[in-house]
C-alpha cells in the first residue's frame, strides 16, 4: 500500500481508464445500431434477401454476436 496521496492517484488513473472504456463502448454500440438500421433498410428495400433457412439461422445467429459487443 502507498501514501493516501498515492492511493488516490492510482485511483483516480483506474477512473480515467474505465471512463475511456465506457466511452468506447457507447461509440461502438452507436457504429452497431446505424449498421443495423441500414441493414433493416436495405431488406425492407428489397435488397437483401432469405434464399435458405441457412441464410435466416446465419442471421439470427450474428444478431446474437452483436448484441454481445
């Protein structure tokens, strides 16, 4: 253990880093959710279709991945 002084330093870096990460983690949620909401679009559109139930399980199971980010 260190000084009070040196305690709160270590404190404070441990705060700066988990604000950074944070922060990260929101921009990358924004990046997900308009990649999503053009994906929606370009479906509804017409331009991305289903040919085979493979194609439906293969998307449903990245809609997972993603959500895990």
């Amino acid at each position: 253990m260190g000084t009070p002084d040196e305690n709160n330093l270590m404190l404070q870096h441990e705060l700066e880093i988990m604000a950074g990460i944070l922060k990260s983690k929101a921009q990358y949620r924004k990046i997900v959710k308009a990649g999503i909401a053009k994906w929606v679009k370009d479906f509804q559109d017409g331009h991305i279709e289903f040919r085979t139930v493979d194609d439906l399980k293969k998307t449903h199971r990245n809609r997972y991945r993603i959500a895990e980010g």
